[in-house]
C-alpha cells in the first residue's frame, strides 16, 4: 500500500485519519439521476456530485445547485455520450473534432484520445464550467465522465489542459495519486506520478486515491445476475478497506425507473441499488464502525484558494 501524501495533514485532520468522499457522478444526465442526487444531498449521505452540463436533464441540476451553494457541487467534464438511444453533444456545436459522424460526442474514450485536438477540449471544458458559473452554481471541483482526460486507452490524454482550467478558477480536479485499490499495474502508476507531478506543478489539489465498485451488475439479464445484498456486500468490504489519506469513492446513483430504462442500455437496477445501499443501515453502520471521517471537495478548493494568496 502506497503512503499517502500529506493532504490529509494540510486538511486539519487527525494523523491517520481515513478520510472519504462519497460523489454521486452523473448529476444533470437525466431525471432519475437528479431525483435520487437531490434527495442525497438533502438527507447528507453523500458528500457531493458533479453535474454533466451539456445533458438535457442539467437545466434542473445546475439550478438546484444555484438554490444550494451551501453543498458541494462541482462539474462532470464531458467528453464522450456512451448510450445509444440517449445521446448529447458539445455546448461549443458540432463543427468541432469532439463529435462522431452523427454529430454527437463519440460513444468510447478511445475515439476522443484520437480524434479530438487540444484546442476543442480546451475549448469545450472551459464552456461547460463557465455555463456552471453563469447558472449560479458556486462550483467546488472539476471532475470527468468515463476518464476521457486521462489517457487511459491510448496513452495521449488532456491533463495539462485541464490542470490549467483547474488553476485557472481555484479548484481542485479528480486525479489520485495511487494505483492502490484498482490494480498493480507498473505503467498506469508511472502515469499517475507524472499527471500528480503536473498538478502539483499547477497548484491544483488532487486525492489519495479513486475507487468505486464495478459499474455494471455482474450476470444482468442471467440467472446469476448479482443480488442488491451482493452489492451491499461488496460496497461495505469496500469501505472497510479504505487506508489512510483521503480517498473519493464514487457512485452513480438513480431512481430505476421507466425514464432511466428507456435511456441506458444496461445498469438500470445497478444504479437503484446504488440509491438503496446508500440510505442502507448497514452500510451507514459500516461507516461509523470504521471511523471514515467524511470530508468534500469544499475543503480542497479553500485550501487550495488558501494558498493561492
């Protein structure tokens, strides 16, 4: 297990504090995702979300977010529309290399990591924040759908142009420092050391680390398909075995309802159970047992802002 860095030390908090946030990714894509994102915020059981601002549902989140500047509420970068029947394009139009030939943003992160240019990303993020900004929303943080910044596929990515964005406005963007918890692998955390190494460079705040629990349900539409108990199951396992520092784990919460099964291929009833578990006793249970000191992106962005002065 990797050390942690000192972020959780410049944050105030106690040595050896393991320290979460629990994001809802997804805010602003439909409906079902504001309904479920809405009510979470407003009972506390997570800590923040990120709207997806060139979404036909993000009108209704960014103006919640404008009523409620008192939670914390960041921007989903957009680079990619990965469903068939429900699909959104740049807020910059389609004249652009970030759209496929339908004239909506490509399906998959590989097609952005080779056709898009940096200009057009550029372009686009900065819009889909200032649209954030001009709708009210005191914006904490910067994160992305489906990591189409990170160069994951192909190895090029757009980290430095977010950084820059990033700086530009004071806030802290979704990047871990460590591979811990999703793998071994060598060159993915060469990667990252060199992608923290450019946000440090930058002044922007970053995490520990990123986990989650695997974004489809295991077996759907089978006989073994994976029961909500399952998925509790290893939601807790996953909270139980947060280290010390500060690590986001995000979800993707929504009501599974006939809206949300006419938008997405797959995963409907995986994203109500991710409501469900989220309001579940044993899983708030879990949290308390294991002493989880649950902190949001606010805090990176004031100290972040602290040391810009």
């Amino acid at each position: 297990m990797t050390a942690p860095s000192d972020l959780a030390d410049r944050l105030g908090l106690a040595p050896g504090a393991r320290a979460v946030i629990i994001n809802a990714d997804d805010f602003g894509m439909c409906h079902a995702a504001n309904a479920a994102i809405v009510d979470l915020l407003a009972a506390g059981r997570i800590d923040s979300t990120t709207v997806m601002v060139p979404c036909a549902w993000s009108p209704e989140a960014l103006a919640f977010a404008a009523s409620r500047t008192d939670l914390d509420i960041g921007v989903h970068l957009v680079l990619t529309s990965e469903w068939s029947r429900y699909r959104w394009r740049p807020l910059t139009g389609t004249e652009s290399t970030l759209v496929d030939r339908a004239g909506f943003f490509p399906v998959d992160v590989a097609s952005v990591e080779r056709t898009a240019s940096d200009d057009d990303v550029a372009t686009e993020i900065a819009a889909q924040l200032q649209a954030a900004l001009d709708a009210g929303v005191d914006v904490t943080h910067l994160d992305n759908h489906m990591g189409s910044v990170y160069g994951l596929v192909t190895g090029r990515d757009f980290l430095r142009t977010v950084f820059e964005l990033a700086a530009r406005n004071g806030l802290p963007f979704r990047l871990p420092r460590s591979t811990d918890g999703v793998g071994d692998d060598a060159g993915l955390q060469a990667k990252l050391d060199e992608a923290a190494a450019a946000a440090d460079a930058a002044g922007v705040e970053i995490i520990d680390r990123l986990w989650s629990h695997p974004f489809e349900l295991r077996g759907e539409g089978t006989t073994d398909e994976e029961t909500y108990e399952q998925v509790r199951d290893g939601f807790i396992a996953l909270l139980r075995a947060v280290p010390a520092g500060v690590t986001e784990i995000y979800l993707h919460p929504m009501v599974d309802d006939d809206e949300l099964r006419a938008a997405v291929d797959f995963g409907a009833a995986k994203r109500g159970y991710e409501l469900r578990l989220l309001g579940d006793p044993a899983v708030l249970q879990a949290i308390e047992d294991e002493a989880l000191v649950r902190i949001g992106w606010r805090d990176l962005r004031e100290l972040q802002r602290r040391a810009d002065r």
